[in-house]
C-alpha cells in the first residue's frame, strides 16, 4: 500500500502538485534536484567515460571488501558496486545472470555515471548528494527505467582527510528491498575507509610530523599540502582568502617537484615561500611550506589612530577603508615608495589623488600608464621627475614590458627623497616571473585596497554620492529596498561597477526613488544574509568571478568550475546569487 502512495505522490509530484507527507524527506528533496537539473522523469541518458581509474587506491582498497560482500550474498539476485566520488561506476560484482542483463539495459556498469543530474534520485547519485547512507526503492526513483529496482547507497570518506572517495551501492530488485541493504552498504564502506587509512597512513603521518616541527620552529604562516589535502597553522589561516589560494596553488607546484623556493606579491608585499618536500621511501607526499613576510611599518598607536580618517571627496566609514587610508596618507607624507594593489575599480587613482592633494597640494601630480603599446620612454620619466619633489604614478604596473620596466629603472636612478611614487598593480596578487618584479626594489611599502563586496556598510553612502555626481540637480535616490540589495551585491567590478548600474538604472528611473526592479541585470542581489565562513566566501566569489567572466553563461560557468549546472545553481542560491556577468 506505501508503494501506492509514493508512485501517486510522485505522479502528482511531476505534473506540478505537492506530493504528500508519504514521501521521506531525503526523497523529495533529490526530486527536486533532479527536476532542476532537468532530468527526464521517462528516459535518461547516462554517459560513458572509459578513462578512469579503475587500478587506483579506492578500486585497490575495495576489492577484498566486495569480494566479501559478493560472498555474503550469494545466492541472492543483488549486485554490488563500487563508484568515485563523481558517481562513475568503477567496479561492480553481480552473479544472477537474469538481474545482471536487466542491469546492462540500464547501463549500471562501469564507467557509466549515475550522478543525480544524469540518472535523478538513485542509491549512488542521491547518497553523493546527501553524503549519508540512502535506500531508494522502487517509485522513490525519480525516472521510470529505474523504479523497478531498489538500491541502497553509502559514503566512503577518506580517513584522513574527510574528503568523499566513493560510494558502496547494493542493488537488487524492488520487490526483494529491506533495510539490512543499507546496513550492510554502510559496514562495507567502513571496511574500505579503514583499508585506505593503513594504505595512506605512513604519508600524512611523515607529514605531520614535518608540519608539527615547522610550527614549533616558526610563528609564520605553516601550509602543509598533499593533492587536495591541506593543514594550516593559526597564522596561515589568518592570511586574506585570495592569499591562501595563491600560496597553497604555489604549494601544489611545489609538491609536484618544481622549485625549492619562490617569491610572490601578495597582499602584505613581496613574501619567501621555503618549502620542505616530504617523503616515505621514494614516494613524495607532500610539501611543507613557511611563508615569510616583510616586517610590518612601526608607529605609534596615536598617530596610526589619528592618520585612519577618510579623505575629503571620498566615501567610506568601514574600518578596513580607513585603515588603507590612514596608510596611504602616511606614505604620502613622508613620501615613501608605495604599491598600491586591488581589483579594478577599487579605486586606487582616486585614493592617490586625494592624498596628494591633502598632503602635497603644491606639488607636481603626473601619472604615467605602463600598459601603454609603446613601452614608456626614458625621455618621459625624466620630465615627470623634473622638479624631484612631486608625485608620480605608475598605472598599470603588472602589464609593464621588460622595455618599460628598462625605463623606469634608468629614470628612478638618484631619485630625490622629497618625490613620492606610487606604483599601481591591478590584482591582489603578482606572478613571479612578471616583469614587475624587477621595480619592487624601488618601493618600501605595499596596500591592498579591500573590494566594494568587503565594505557592504559603505554601498549606500557611495551610491547617494554616485546618483549626485550621475544626475546633478535632479531628486533622484535609491528605495530603502534597492538601498539594502545594492548592499548585499558581490560587484566584482567594484564601484566602477556599481557607477555602472546606477547609470543603467537612471535610464529607467530618471527621477524619484530607484526600485529594484529598476536595476540592471548585472545586478547581483544578495538574498542570503547569513554571515559566511572565509572559505564560504571565497567560494562565492570566485562562482561570481567566472560568471562574470563568462557573461553570466552558468552552462560555461559550470564547466570553468569543474562543476555540474546541478550544484552551481544550488551554489548560486545558498549565496544568493540571482544575475551576473551581463554587462548594463
């Protein structure tokens, strides 16, 4: 009779209609992930992948646990399978010929992939979803070819790492399911999980005890890194979220047998990175790595206090804005070489005008762009360093050529104390091997300016300032509504983007209260106000980023990621991320 009420229920269910409280939970929720990704409720097409790893460690670990398993259930028309961690059938052991041909027609087979957004709620693609042990029997499955069968699925996890490896299943008909499926699936993935961990054990241990003696021996930051798994000491995980990417990308090169030592620009200045590869016999099993760092600027605590205030023109109360302009209005007045780093339209010129005009209004200003097709002639430094004691801005430094860089060596050479130089890097971050490197001795000083999406208090105030300077003499203003979606955007373009809306949002509203529907599509709002993790955060943004850089195309999006349409759009609404990357 529940087998009645789950077919009736997903009937209802897939011509648009509640199903009833007859349906797990667990169950309804892969439906609808399944309905999402669009998977067919009446056929689905699995596809085929012949190049993977069927000898590797999980295949290597489970075989004597299948082995077992198929032993324990002989006799019994059930099939046993082991799968990767993307849901693709690596093994499987079947002994009834009648289930095994009934099994081919649906392609549950190795190197097939039953993933929920290719085969909809199933043992192996629902317990990837859920990563916990799933039984779907019968009309739970959310396509017709598979409801004549029931399976039951559970995670391997690997040991050390926590990281999905895998999932056991065990299928068989669905008149013959019962609970013991599932129990017998989640002491099978057990066994494996301990099988990998005496596989695995002697390398992460010989890790550890590398990455215990580097942080007993410095307070730096500490990254131990092996494949995807990665352990930071409390100093590393206090690095901002796009300078851990960098170094642990650096430390993923360094594990696979490139340099013993790098150097980088990072958000703090130029860093050392030292690393230790580790090894137990000839296999390597990861790299221990210790970032160095300049010694920070020492000043007194009253005029650090006294100096973080904003400039007269510019907006911004967050903390972290009047901290980088307390910096850069010090380095102005004492004409320290400076480096200025940040996403476009952070607004790094406008912070440099401003200072100079505040603390060098009488000198010269001159800006210089390295980006230029021509490199920059040394005629025309010389020019701009004429008087010795004025301003000069280097725009676009991180695209300066060698020729370029050449010339602005030659024309820094004696340079006068009273002259203060700004350098400006268009990023966070700064490849080694780029020519700046070959400039960063003339500056003592580096600031990252935080992004727009960093300072959301801010928003508001920028964008009254915006609308004034957008349509001057006209009541035009934002709706308390549009005010606190404009605050919750991820503006990957920072304010040059958020100038950008505003603009294309006065097309639509010359006059009045601006409304949320008035803004472009370009517009990210932000519906989740839940505070996110660092890491949660850079995940967002960087899904933000590549939709961004791919024109809000979520199909290229998904494969830029390395991530099924199915979890981007999940992805995209636990961040609540609506529209970005078409440009207004």
């Amino acid at each position: 009779m529940e087998r009645v009420h789950v077919e009736r229920a997903r009937e209802r269910f897939l011509s648009g209609d509640s199903p009833d409280a007859s349906v797990r939970t667990q169950i309804l929720a892969s439906w609808r992930r399944s309905l999402t990704a669009g998977v067919p409720a009446e056929r689905f097409d699995i596809p085929y992948e012949p190049d993977l790893d069927f000898d590797g460690s999980l295949a290597t670990c489970a075989e004597p646990v299948l082995e077992r398993l198929q032993e324990q259930l002989s006799g019994m028309a059930v099939s046993v399978v082991l799968t990767d961690a993307h849901g693709r059938l690596l093994d499987r052991r079947v002994g009834e010929s009648d289930l095994r041909c009934k099994l081919d027609q649906i392609w549950f087979a190795p190197g097939f992939s039953y993933a929920e957004e290719h085969a909809g709620t199933n043992g192996v693609g629902t317990t990837l979803e859920s990563r916990s042990a799933t039984l779907v029997v019968g009309s739970e499955h959310f396509t017709d070819p598979l409801r004549p069968f029931a399976c039951a699925g559970a995670p391997i996890h690997n040991p050390l790492t926590h990281r999905l490896e895998g999932i056991i299943d065990i299928t068989c008909r669905a008149a013959d399911a019962n609970d013991l499926m599932r129990v017998l699936a989640g002491q099978a993935a057990q066994d494996v999980e301990r099988l990998l961990l005496e596989r695995v054990g002697a390398g992460p241990r010989a890790l550890m005890a590398e990455f215990q003696a580097a942080c007993t021996r410095t307070p730096n930051p500490v990254l131990a890194v092996s494949g995807d798994f990665v352990m930071a000491n409390s100093a590393a995980t206090r690095l901002p979220a796009v300078d851990r990417e960098h170094v642990e990308q650096i430390a993923a090169e360094l594990a696979r047998g490139a340099r013993g030592e790098a150097r980088l620009l990072l958000s703090v200045g130029e860093t050392r990175l030292r690393s230790v590869r580790v090894r137990t016999g000839r296999r390597s099993v990861g790299v221990v790595l210790e970032v160095s760092f300049p010694r920070p600027e020492r000043m007194g605590e009253t005029t650090a206090a006294a100096s973080e205030r904003p400039f007269v023109g510019l907006t911004g109360a967050d903390p972290a804005w009047l901290v980088v302009c307390g910096a850069v209005r010090r380095s102005a007045a004492r004409c320290t070489p400076t480096l200025l780093l940040g996403e476009p339209g952070v607004g790094k010129y406008a912070l440099t005008r401003a200072a100079h005009l505040e603390q060098r209004p009488l000198r010269r200003f001159t800006v210089l762009d390295c980006a230029g097709d021509a490199a920059m002639s040394w005629e025309a430094l010389q020019t701009a360093l004429a008087d010795m004691t004025g301003t000069v801005v280097l725009r676009h430094l991180e695209r300066a050529d060698r020729a370029t860089v050449a010339a602005i060596r030659a024309g820094l050479t004696g340079a006068s104390p009273d002259l203060w130089l700004v350098g400006m890097v268009t990023a966070t971050t700064v490849e080694d091997s780029a020519p700046v490197y070959d400039v960063l001795e003339w500056f003592d000083t580096s600031i990252t300016l935080p992004p727009l999406r960093h300072r959301p208090g801010d928003v508001e105030a920028l964008a009254t300032v915006l609308l004034r300077r957008l349509a001057p003499g006209r009541r035009v203003q934002c709706s308390t509504e549009t005010a606190r979606l404009l605050a919750g955007g991820h503006w990957p373009g920072n304010v040059t983007e958020l100038q950008s809306v505003l603009r294309a949002a006065l097309r639509r509203r010359p006059v009045g209260d601006i409304e949320a529907g008035d803004l472009p599509m370009s517009f990210v709002s932000g519906t989740s106000r839940r505070r996110l993790s660092r890491l949660e955060a850079a995940e967002r943004d960087l899904i933000v980023k590549t939709l961004w850089e791919t024109k809000g195309n979520r199909v290229r999006a998904a494969a830029a990621l390395g991530m099924s349409r199915a979890t981007l759009y999940r992805r995209m609404s636990a961040f609540g991320i609506e529209f970005v990357g078409q440009h207004p």
